[in-house]
C-alpha cells in the first residue's frame, strides 16, 4: 500500500519551489514527499485523501500537508468527460521542514509558525477570513521576479500561524515506512473504489484488483489505512451524498441510491452517524427548503 515518492524539483538559486498547475483534473495518484506542502485550489471539486482521512475538496480551498504525509486528490468524474470543458487549477508550494534552520524556530518570536509546523504533521484544512490574506502572498509569490523570495514564504507562514479556523486532518503522524514493491497497490484500490462505489464492491472483486487473497486484503487494508475496506467505502459514499445533497436538486432519496446506498434507513442512520445531522436537515443547511419537504412522499421499504 505504498505511496510513490515524489521528488519536488526546484528552481535554480531556489530553497523552495512555487508552481500554478493548470490541468485537466488532479492529480490522481496517491504520493507522499519530505517537503511540507502549501496548496490552494483554485478550481476543481472532487474526493481527497490525507493520511486516513476522507473528505471532499473544492474551490477556495487551502491545505498544508506535513512532510511525508500521504496525500491523494481525485477530480469528480465530470472533470474526466473532455466535452465538459472543465479544468482544474491550483497553486502549489513546497518547501522543506527545516528550511530556515532549527536555531532560528526556536526564536520565541517564531514560536507560532514552529507549532504551525508540527500541526502540520497531521495536515491541516485552513478556513476563515485570515485565508484571503494568505491566497493573495502565494500569487504574489508566484509573479515575484525580485527580491527576497525567502522572506516572502515567512509572511506565507505568519498569515497562516494567525488563522484561527484549522481542521486537523488526521489523528497521528504519518509513521509507516513504505517498502518498494507495491507502489501501484494503492493507487489501484482507490481508483477502482472511486469509480465504482456506487454498486457493491465484494472483498472478492477488490482483492483481485489488489492482487491478494480476499483474508490478505482486510488485514492488509486495515493495518496500512487504519479503518477496515467497509469503513472505507462508508466514507466515500457519505462523502458523495454530502456534495449531492450541496449542489444538486435531487430528492433524497435518489441521493441515497446515487451514493452506492440500496436501503433508505441505513442511509439515514450512517449519514447521522458520520455528519451529526440527518440527510434532510444536511440539505436544508444549504437550500432554503421546507423542513417538511422530501421524507413524506418516500416509501418506508426503501
């Protein structure tokens, strides 16, 4: 279940390396790398994958991912339809852990970008108005021809040590070590899974997509992403039904079927268990709907 290593190229004279992406869809293999990662998505919605978390990701966003964290972005599947027109775009920085010297984060003027740091070992979701601020020091960085482009990627750090609306991605750091014979593996689960979780998935199938036995795959999956393929494949359709319940006007209950669901009460119960919220009051979050509006025309045998 090994991650590939990417190795960040840098420019000439560069301690760091800054780059717009422009493309047809992210990037859709899982990789890790020792620098520390600063993206902002521009545009583009889909699934990603930090670590052990799941979760969707769409314009606006920004992340910073900690060294060696695996991490894995997947467009939605209209990204891939080239009639669409669509494209995705964000701005990446990278730059390494230890790139201004230990001495000089053990500064107590620099005690906030050094705990900015270690939180972002577990990688970090950065919301809230202290983002803007952020987004527009990364284009400048980006158009910046002269100058000390270091102290520019230290205003980057400060802006985001002050951003007070942070979701921690995972629960512990990245610690396993990665061996180099199955690189492929788990790029081919996941995009197996994202392509086809909307109908069942049995151990069976996923494990000849993994090449192993079906007893070899769960206690392979499990120790590697830390929850079982069940719970996998859970997140990944509560996840889609979260982004079909945002922006499409479909009645619940062809939500729950779209999202790979064939029984309207585990729906309901799954979606409680993983939002908090039940799948109607989710959607009247984000459309101005009757709180009485879709459950009474379902049928209760769904």
């Amino acid at each position: 279940m090994k991650p590939q290593l990417l190795k960040v190229p840098k420019g000439l004279q560069k301690s760091f390396s800054i780059r717009q992406d422009v493309v047809l869809y992210f990037y859709n293999r899982w990789h890790y790398h020792p620098e520390l990662e600063l993206i902002h998505i521009e545009q583009g919605s889909g699934t990603q994958f930090v670590g052990d978390n799941i979760s969707s990701f769409q314009n606006g966003d920004l992340l910073l991912i900690g060294p060696n964290l695996p991490h894995y972005w997947r467009c939605d599947e209209k990204y891939f339809d080239r009639e669409s027109q669509l494209y995705a775009q964000a701005t990446v920085l990278h730059f390494s852990e230890d790139i201004f010297g230990k001495s000089f984060l053990e500064l107590p003027e620099n005690k906030s970008i050094s705990e900015l740091l270690v939180k972002a070992r577990l990688g970090m979701k950065i919301s809230g108005a202290g983002t803007q601020t952020v987004k527009k020091l990364l284009k400048d960085l980006l158009d910046q021809t002269n100058g000390n482009s270091i102290i520019s990627l230290l205003q980057i750090l400060e802006s985001l040590s002050h951003c007070a609306d942070v979701e921690l991605l995972t629960d512990t750091p990245n610690l396993h070590e990665y061996d180099q014979f199955d690189t492929d593996r788990i790029n081919h689960i996941y995009q197996y899974s994202l392509s086809n979780f909307q109908k069942k998935i049995s151990i069976e199938e996923i494990s000849e997509v993994a090449n192993i036995s079906p007893h070899s795959f769960c206690r392979y999956f499990k120790s590697r992403s830390r929850k079982t393929y069940s719970q996998f494949l859970l997140e990944l359709r509560i996840g889609h039904a979260c982004k079909l319940l945002s922006e499409a006007k479909l009645p619940i209950a062809q939500v729950c079927f779209e999202s790979g669901f064939n029984n309207f009460a585990n729906f309901n119960k799954y979606f409680k268990l993983h939002t908090g919220k039940s799948p109607m009051h989710y959607q009247k979050e984000f459309r101005k709907i009757p709180i009485s509006g879709h459950l009474t025309t379902l049928n209760p045998a769904l």
